[in-house]
C-alpha cells in the first residue's frame, strides 16, 4: 500500500462549531435545546455540535413548508421561473466547489479529488432538472369531435427527504434538485454522521432566491427526527436513501399514512468477468468500483466474479492493485482512500475484515494500514476464493474490502450473480456482446454497465429490485414522483347522458 502521511490534521478555516436547523427562512436550535455532537474522522474529534431535531422541531418545519406550499408562490411558479432559480443554484455550488469538497472531506473522510466530483455533480443535478422541467410534456388523449383528456401535473405537497452520510451533499441534490423543480416544498433530514455539508443549503437556496419556507432542514437522529418525519401527516411523500433495514422500518412507519415512497436501499453489486474480456479495463473498472468513495459505495462491485481460466492470474493483478492503493490524509490529492466516516462505521468494517479471514483467502490489505494509528482508516482488503455461502459474500459492507470468486461458466456465473438478498447494481466485461447483453439482463439489478465504468446518464432509471430499493427515480421518473398527474375529461359537443330520473318521456330526449 501506498502511503501519504497527514503532515497535521487540516481543519478547514471557518469550519462553524454549531449547526442549526433552518426553518421557514431562519436558522434556530431545537425547540428543547437538544444537540448531538459531531466528528472528524481523521482525529475522531467534536468539532461541532448539531442541534438534534425532535417531534416538535419537525413539527415546526413541516409547517412552514404546508404554509409554503399551500399560500404559494413556488407550487405554481412557472416552469421556466423555477428553472432560473435551479440554474442560479447550480452556479452558486459550481462557484463555490472547492469550498465544498472540503468541507465535505472533512466532514467524511472522501478522498478531495473525489468530494470535488460529487460537488461538481450536485451541481449538474440542478442543471439537469432546471431543464427537464421546462421541457416537460403531459400526455393528451383525443377522441376527435367528442372528448379531450389530459393530465394535469402538479407537485404532491412537502417532501420529506431522508439522506445518508455517504457523497452526502451530493445524494441531497439528488432529492432536492426534483422535488424543487416539480414545485414542491420540503424538509431535509440529513444523515447525523455527516451534517456539515447540508448546513451550505440554506444560503445556497437564499441566495438563489428560493421562497421563504420551501427548503427546510431538521437535523437530527434517524430514530427521532427522521421517524418523526416519516410520522408527519403533513408530508406527503418520503424519499429516502439509506440501509435496507431502515428502509424496511420506514416502509412501516408510513403505511397507515400511505405515503408515497422511494427507497434506494443497500447493494451487494457483482462483477461478472469473463476470459474474453478486455482484462485490463475490467480491472481498472474493479478496482476503482469498489475502492472509490472509501468503498462507502451503494453502487459498488463489491462481488467480483471470474471465470476460472484467468482467475488466478485475475486475482494477483487485483491483489497487487489494492495493495498500491494510495491510503491517507483525505485532504491529500494524492490519496485514493481516505478515511471511513465514523468510528462505529470503521469497526463494523473491521469486523467484517476478521470475518473475511475466516471464510476467503487474505491476498490483500487485512485491517487498519501501519502507517495510519488513527483515524478510520482500513487498508484495500481483498479476499479470494470466497464461497457465496460467506458472510462476506452476502452481506453489504460498505467499505473497501473486495471479495473475488470464481465461476466455469455463464451459468454458474448468473447464479452466483443473482444469489444476494440485493439487486442494486451489476457489471459485465466480455467481448461477446450477444452473451454481454444475455447477462445483462439475466442479472437480477436495477443497473447494469456492460464494459463500461460506473458512468450515468441522468435520464436514465436509477433503483434497486429486491432488497436494493422501490421505485426508480432519474430523469422524468423523478418529476413522476414528485408530482401527481390529474386526469381531466372534457366533453367536446353534446353532453350524452343515462337522463336518470326523467321518466319513460324524457329518457331518450
Ligand atoms: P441509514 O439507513 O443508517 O441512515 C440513512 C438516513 O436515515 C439517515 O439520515 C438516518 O438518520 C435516517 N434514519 C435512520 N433510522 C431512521 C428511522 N427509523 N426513520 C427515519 N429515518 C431514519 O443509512 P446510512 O448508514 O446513513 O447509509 C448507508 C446505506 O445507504 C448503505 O446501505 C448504502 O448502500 C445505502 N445507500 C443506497 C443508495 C442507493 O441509491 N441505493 C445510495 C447511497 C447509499
């Protein structure tokens, strides 16, 4: 392994030492002054304290945004007027990206070449729905001479958005771009692990000229302020990001209320590599596939499938791969893996690494790297020759740590493929093109890329099947969310109706 050695820690200047909520226009602190505390994950230090919302501060947010909705402008604005006001936010976080990444590194532990990435890209996500709603049809049915139907669309109501700590200012644009540009009104609940970053929003969407009341923010526990949002009869939808168990949980919370839901859930991705592929690229694909983002990766490939004629010489260049992988300071260019979110999220993968030990061979990596005695830092950990009934094989562990299997043929490799409880992402190298697509599409994932590096096309379906997720947003399945589409009839000419009522005489008038 690689190492970069952190000269000090780098604390970005003005980094604030208490993050509030902001509701109907204004910061403020919880209604019972209650505050969590938040860490670095380089020094493992409090470095601020966030107000932690409760029933009450939720309470308080959903209001403003029921006001918001309910007394306008924003619902009703036009399309293109919404669409300035994304664009100016999209240029106000361009403008301001450096600041952002390193925030966000900070507050992560993502390498900052990658946080730049993400700020860059929450940007396009303005971008993308600025102009998709301006370019929004509805569909129209004509029966000619006799009946006009068509859809009227309009925005549900207040969103409750619930985001996770990993790439999280970038996973809030995901949510806030379209439910902005649909024309609802919202309340974020950001991930309590990583707070800062959403804390920009607010002057952001200020300064963009975004109404009073439209975005606000609850920070805040998942058991309290984001079950308190789900709870909310005032929100009408939820879209939420985060682990399948919490998934499940809110699926829960909001059937009495039968709320509109989106979940985008955890992923076990695998990658399906055969001997003919181009080797060379699918080992650059997998490696970055899941050493990227720290491996904190809902679409990782976590699951690397070879077929046993090139898998031992498969395994060696990826061993020796990972162990080349530039570990240290997030804040180092240079670095390719930083440091795990939190101290908890680091010995949950650390105790995944002792468990990998016992059910694969350890041909990289294996725990936390010599150089690095503290901070959440875990060495690019490879097993090999993983069985699919390991744990490690089965269960998502958000970190980077690879788990290399071998496969005979497509058979055995769709199988093994499709043998988790998830169905997030695939990946697929072969130069047979007529077999690429045949498992393209026998790979039980919402998302597959053939030859090809994690790249998406914001139009295109982004979900899981199965335990990865329900519903697909991207593109206009966002808008779809977001918004209800009112069928209206109209009734061109002479009314003909059944005359109830009117006796044998005027029946048939
Ligand atoms: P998490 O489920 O622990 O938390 C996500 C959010 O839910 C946080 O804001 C948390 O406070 C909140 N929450 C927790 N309990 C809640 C409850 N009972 N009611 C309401 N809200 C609650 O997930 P995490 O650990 O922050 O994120 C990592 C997970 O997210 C991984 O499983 C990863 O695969 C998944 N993820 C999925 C995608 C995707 O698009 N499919 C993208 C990114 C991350």
């Amino acid at each position: 392994m690689t190492q970069t050695q952190p000269a000090s820690r780098h604390v970005p200047e003005g980094l604030p030492t208490h993050l509030q909520h902001f509701v109907d226009g204004a910061p403020r602190d919880s209604v019972g002054g209650a505050t969590f505390e938040v860490l670095d994950p380089v020094s493992n230090r409090t470095y601020a304290t966030a107000s932690a919302g409760r029933a009450e501060d939720v309470d308080a947010a959903v209001a403003a945004a029921r006001r918001a909705f309910s007394e306008g402008p924003w619902p009703t604005t036009a399309p293109r007027a919404r669409a300035r006001v994304l664009n100016r936010i999209a240029d106000l976080v361009e403008a301001q990206d450096a600041r952002l990444a390193e925030l966000e590194t900070f507050d992560t532990g993502l390498p900052i070449t990658q946080a730049l990435g993400q700020a860059q890209r929450a940007a396009e996500n303005f971008r993308f729905f600025a102009d998709l709603i301006v370019g929004q049809t509805d569909d129209a049915y004509k029966v000619p001479g006799r009946q006009l139907n068509y859809v009227n669309r309009k925005p549900v109501g207040v969103a409750g958005l619930i985001t996770p700590w990993n790439t999280p200012f970038m996973l809030e644009s995901w949510k806030l771009a379209p439910a902005l540009a649909a024309g609802c009104t919202v309340v974020l609940k950001p991930a309590e692990f990583t707070p800062l970053s959403a804390s920009l929003w607010a002057q952001i969407f200020t300064e963009a000229g975004l109404p009073q009341g439209v975005f606000n923010l609850v920070n805040g526990i998942g058991e309290e302020a984001g079950a308190a949002l789900v709870a909310h009869p005032g929100t009408r939808l939820i879209s939420f990001t985060g682990e399948t168990t919490t998934g499940r949980e809110i699926f829960r919370a909001a059937a009495p209320h039968l709320k509109g839901l989106s979940m985008e859930l955890g992923g076990k991705s695998p990658v399906v590599i055969f001997d003919d592929a181009d080797l060379d690229a699918a080992l650059d694909s997998s490696v970055f596939g899941v050493f990227s983002l720290n491996g904190e990766r809902c679409t990782a490939g976590s699951r690397i499938l070879v077929q046993r004629s090139v898998y031992d010489e498969f395994v060696e260049r990826y061993a020796e791969r990972a162990r080349n992988v530039v570990v240290g300071d997030p804040h180092d260019p240079r670095t390719e893996v930083g440091a795990l979110v939190h101290p908890e999220h680091h010995e949950r993968v650390l105790r995944y690494v002792e468990i990998g030990k016992t059910e694969g061979r350890l041909v990289a990596g294996g725990g936390r790297p010599e150089h690095l005695p503290e901070g959440n830092y875990v060495a690019p950990t490879v097993f090999a020759d993983v069985p699919p009934t390991a744990r490690i094989f089965q269960e998502e562990i958000f970190g980077p740590v690879a788990a290399l299997t071998p496969f005979e043929d497509e058979a055995e490799a769709v199988a093994l493929a499709n043998d988790v409880q998830y169905g997030l992402a695939g990946y697929v190298w072969t130069r047979d093109l007529t077999r690429g697509h045949r498992v393209a599409q026998a790979i039980e994932a919402g998302m597959v890329w053939l030859n090809s590096h994690n790249v998406r096309d914001l139009r295109t379906p982004f979900g899981g099947v199965k335990a990865s997720g329900l519903g697909h947003e991207g593109g206009h399945r966002s808008i779809d969310f977001y918004t209800e589409e009112q069928a209206v009839h109209v009734t061109l000419g002479e009314v003909h109706t059944p005359r109830f009522g009117a006796g044998p005489a005027g029946r048939n008038r």
